[in-house]
C-alpha cells in the first residue's frame, strides 16, 4: 500500500468558504504522513472542524487540492466515499450518535456498515465499552448518558474498526483530566498499531503528553507550521511497526494497566 | 413509512443500521384500499371478458329465421320449405323449428287468452333456431337470406350475436374502465409511496448523514427503506386481497342469483383466480421499487 513516507493526505491551497461570507479557511496546503500523532489546535472558531470536515470528507473545498490515500478526493465519484469513509474513524465535535440506538449498537455500528458478521462484532464491542468505562451502560440510549459517556461512545465508535486515519474534534472536551489521559492512550495505541491520528483540541497539556506528536496550529482560517513538520516526513523516535504492533494488545507502557482493546481489525 | 431499525438489531438477526423508516401508518392502509379497489376492477374486467367470451362462443354460430306472415297456413308452408333448404346447405350444423306451442306459451303471459280466443289468429312468427359450422359473418347471413328468397319470401335472418353487438361494446367499454382504473390505482399507490419515503427520508435525515460518514452505501439506506415498504405493502395487500375477495363474493353470488346465461359465464377461473392473487404482489413490487428509486434519488442529493 503505503510506501512507509509517502502521505495520507495532502492539502494544497486549500479554500473553504461557508456560502458567500468570507472564507472560513484559506491557503491550507500541508501533508500528513501515516502513522504519525497530529495535533490541531487553534482558537474557537480558528476553523478546526472546517479542516476537519474536509478531512473526513463531509465538505468539499471551495477551491484547492486534497488528495487522501493517493487519490484526488476532491473529484472523488459518490460511490466511492463509502469506501474511503470506512478507512476512517471519526470523533465529531457533537458526537452524532444515532438517538434510537443503544451505546452498543452505535459502537457497532461501522463494523455492521462493513458487513462485519454479527457474532464478531459482540466481543470487541464490549470490550471497547468495558475500555471507555460504559460497560454498565451498553443498553444506554445516547440521550441518557451525559455528555462525557456520549463522547466516549463517539470516541469507541471511531476507534472500533481500526481505522487508517482517525480524526477527532475535541475529544476529550467533556470528560475529566483521568479518563482524558486514558482516551489519549487509546488514541495512542491506535496510533502504534498504524493509525494516522489527527486530534483537534485546545488542551496544552494534552499535546505534552504525546511527545512525539506533531503540531498545526490555525489562527482565522489559516495554517502555521510551528513545528516545521507539515512540509516534510518529520524525523520520529519510534517506528510504528512490528515491535509495538505485537505488543499492542498488551500493556506496553509498564503502568500496571492493559492496553486498549484493539485486537479488531476489519481489514 | 415507519423508519425502525436502519441500524438496531431487527428482524432475522440481521443488523439494522437504521431504525425501521416506518413509512407512516397510513402506508399499510392506503395500500390495503387500493390493492382491495384494484381487486374488484380486476375480478369484474376478468368477469366481463369471460361472460363475453361466453356469450359470443354461444351466439356466434346462431342464427335465427322467422318466417314473418300473417297467415298461419302460408306461415307454416314456407316455415317447412325453408327448414328443408336449410338443411340441405352445408354450412349449417342444425337447423330446428321452435315448435309453435311452446312460442305461444311463452308469449302467453303478455297477449293474455280469453275465452274463445284462437293464439292462431295471432301472427306471430315461425321461429328456426339454426346452428352454422362457423361464425354468423354479415356474409353468411346474406347467403342464407339469399337461399331462402325463392323459396321462403317471408323470410327474416339475424345472427344472435348481433341482438347482442350493444351488450359486447358496453362489455368492452367497461373492460377499459377497469384497466384505466387499475392504472390509475397503480399511479396512487406509487404516489402514496413516494410520499411517505420522502416523510421518512426527512425524519432519518441525521441518521442517514451518520450512516453516510461511516462508510454506509446508498444502497444499506435504501434496503432499509425497501424492507419496510416491503412489509407494510404486504401487510395492506393481504387485507386489501381480502376485502376485495369478500367484496367479489358477495357481488357473484348476486348475479348469479340474477339466474342470466349471461352472469353466468362471468364465472372467474382459476386462472383468474391467480392473477387476482398476484395483485398484491404486485403492489408489493411497485411498492419496494418505488421506496428504492425514492430513496437513491433523495441520497444521491447528498454529499
Ligand atoms: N456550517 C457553517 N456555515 C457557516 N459558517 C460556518 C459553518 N461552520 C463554521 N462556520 C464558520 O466558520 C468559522 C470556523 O468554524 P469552525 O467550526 O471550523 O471553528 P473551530 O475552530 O472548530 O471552533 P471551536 O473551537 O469553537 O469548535 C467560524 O467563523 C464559523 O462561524
Ligand atoms: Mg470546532
């Protein structure tokens, strides 16, 4: 598939403007390469879900370029989004859950689109919500969870069918500093097993806590670089690949805790 | 359409993605009335095509000569002459005389008998019943006119059928009404479909953009969409097929009770019988075709 630098995604003086006011997002040009950590970040209305949305393919720019697993996304043909949908998981800044359904089925939910058979999608659902801390709640329709439980679903949801590029839009804005390091270590073992992972968020201290991690900042719709990372395949310290990857399923940071849940795959 | 499980567990086992798109409740309903109307035209089209049928196998071959004269003996004369060359003449299968009491009997209860009165003194025609090898044509008839000139003067030859020409155009009349109104129920029931697909696209919209982004196909939302129109078509079509049944009884079982030749052969076969059971069927079809080309089109609106 992927030569090991070559880019998941490329932007190239991207433009997005929302009708006819003024562009919510301007000259965007940066590439991300597999399996690294980014971090987004950038005032309230910077323009972080409008990059988003264009990364997880819900918007189309009003002008640029945007290719995404070696292929223009932007003429993309309709019938071949689903596809490219499924290599990605998505944590939307308003969860969108669906209402009728129980946190299970809403975790399950891109393994049944991906015709996942029913008697494999029980056990790493469940042990994903055991994961998040919702196992009491499995029966839970979103509406009586709050807001912190709802984001952990829509964070499960995105992570459960290990995705090739997950994108998370303030994820852990609703939760406590513990269960927000414990979400990120998920992001993180994800990221081990190959996941390009782009988090948007505000929280710094976050951002500390994944040394590795790579940073774009938006500031009113338009892109620095403070990293310098965004042009060029940054250097990285560990290689996502073998060592970590068999390790994953176990705790591999020594803390005492097991690894996520992350033994499904539906590739 | 109800919309329940696009994507909770369902029926079979099998995963919903969406909660079925109840169609509404009034889809089952208006489908069952209109697969119960589409019953009825269809059972009384076949009816009228089949008492037709029926009617024309019967008179087709008939032919009636009345021998048309005031005088009983000149009557009875060119009555006998008549049967004699009719007989000789190889197109006819039958000829017969109605035999002249069984006339006066008959007409009896309208001329009424007194005391004294001789039905004799009546003119009333000598009737022959007769029976040719093939259908009364305009030509044939004129060759048995011809053929009967010489010797039978008073002669008059009408093919049955043609007593009947009003009765087989009204038939046929009616047979197109039936099919127009069966077109027209076809075009309400798509109506009735599009409508509630549309209601229940409206109503699923978030849920459909969640499926969309992840990774969910058009064609995953519109089984959704075609599994309830299927079951709620059925479910109208089987009350509908039964009302229309019922309603078809009832009214058979009055013509018949008319005691017509007629009503009679409007008798349904079993072929018949098939084709009125397929009807909701049919609707089920049109009803899961519609809900999906309702569905695509809506989808491919977005993104
Ligand atoms: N659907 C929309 N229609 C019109 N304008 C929009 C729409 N979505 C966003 N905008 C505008 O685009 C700009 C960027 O919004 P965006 O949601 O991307 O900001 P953000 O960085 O995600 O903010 P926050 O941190 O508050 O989530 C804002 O000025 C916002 O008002
Ligand atoms: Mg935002």
């Amino acid at each position: 598939m992927n030569a090991p630098d070559a880019e998941i995604v490329q932007f190239d003086n991207v433009g997005l403007r929302y009708g006819t006011g003024k562009e919510a997002l301007t000259d965007i040009s940066f590439t991300l390469y597999p399996g690294r950590f980014y971090f987004l970040t950038g005032a309230s209305g910077a323009g972080k879900t409008s990059l988003l949305k264009l990364l997880y393919l819900a918007q189309r720019p009003s002008r640029g370029l945007i290719r995404m697993f070696g292929t223009d996304a932007i003429t993309l043909p309709r019938e071949r989004l689903p596809g490219f949908r499924r290599r990605l998981g998505v944590v939307f800044q308003d969860f969108r859950l669906v209402q009728h359904l129980s946190a299970f089925d809403n975790v399950a939910l891109p393994l049944r689109v991906a015709g996942v058979a029913e008697r494999e999608i029980t056990k790493p659902v469940d042990e994903m919500l055991d994961w998040v801390g919702l196992a009491d709640r499995r029966h839970a329709r979103p509406a009586t969870l709050s807001g912190g439980e709802q984001q952990r679903v829509a964070i499960a949801r995105a992570v459960i069918a290990r995705p090739d590029m997950l994108v998370a839009d303030e994820p852990t804005g609703n939760v406590d500093p513990d269960m927000a390091l414990k979400l990120l270590r998920l992001f993180e073992s994800l990221n081990r097993l190959g996941t390009t992972v782009v988090v948007a968020t505000h929280d710094v201290h976050l951002i500390q806590k994944v040394p590795d991690s790579l940073i774009m900042r938006l500031d009113k719709g338009r892109l620095s670089d403070p990293t310098g990372a965004l042009r060029f395949p940054p250097r990285r310290t560990s290689t996502p690949t073998e060592p970590v990857l068999s390790a994953a399923p176990k705790d591999s940071r020594g803390d005492g805790q097991g690894g996520p849940p992350l033994g499904f795959a539906t590739k | 359409m109800n919309a329940a499980a696009l994507f909770g567990r369902s029926r079979e086992g099998e995963p919903g993605l969406l909660p079925d798109p109840r169609l509404g409740s009034p889809m089952p309903w208006v489908i069952a009335i209109v697969i119960a109307l589409t019953v009825i035209a269809a059972a009384s089209g076949l009816g009228l095509r089949n008492a037709g049928a029926h009617a024309s196998a019967d008179l087709n071959g008939g032919i009636t000569v009345q021998i048309v004269s005031a005088a009983p003996a000149a009557r009875n004369r060119q009555a006998d002459a008549a049967l004699a060359v009719l007989r000789r003449l190889p197109d006819v299968a039958d000829a017969q005389r109605v035999d002249q009491s069984q006339l006066e009997s008959l007409l009896e209860p309208w001329l009424g008998t007194r005391p004294g009165d001789t039905i004799d003194d009546l003119p009333i025609p000598a009737l022959i019943d007769v029976r040719l090898r093939a259908p009364a044509t305009p030509d044939r008839v004129s060759a048995l006119q011809t053929a009967l000139a010489g010797v039978a003067p008073a002669a008059r030859v009408d093919a049955q059928a043609a007593w009947l020409t009003p009765v087989f155009r009204a038939i046929a009349t009616l047979q197109w009404l039936a099919g127009g109104l069966i077109a027209l129920l076809t075009v309400a029931t798509i109506a009735a479909v599009v409508l509630a697909a549309r209601a229940a696209l409206v109503n699923q919209r978030e849920t459909i953009e969640i499926v969309h982004m992840l990774g969910g196909t058009d064609a995953q939302i519109a089984r959704v969409f075609q599994r309830t129109a299927a079951m709620e078509a059925a479910a109208g079509g089987t009350i509908g097929l039964i009302a229309g049944v019922v309603a078809i009884v009832v009214l058979s079982a009055q013509f018949s009770a008319l005691g017509s030749g007629m009503a009679s052969g409007a008798a349904l076969g079993w072929l018949d019988w098939v084709v009125i059971a397929a009807i909701p069927l049919c609707g089920v079809a049109l009803a899961v075709l519609t809900a999906r080309l309702t569905v695509l089109s809506a989808l491919r609106r977005m993104l």
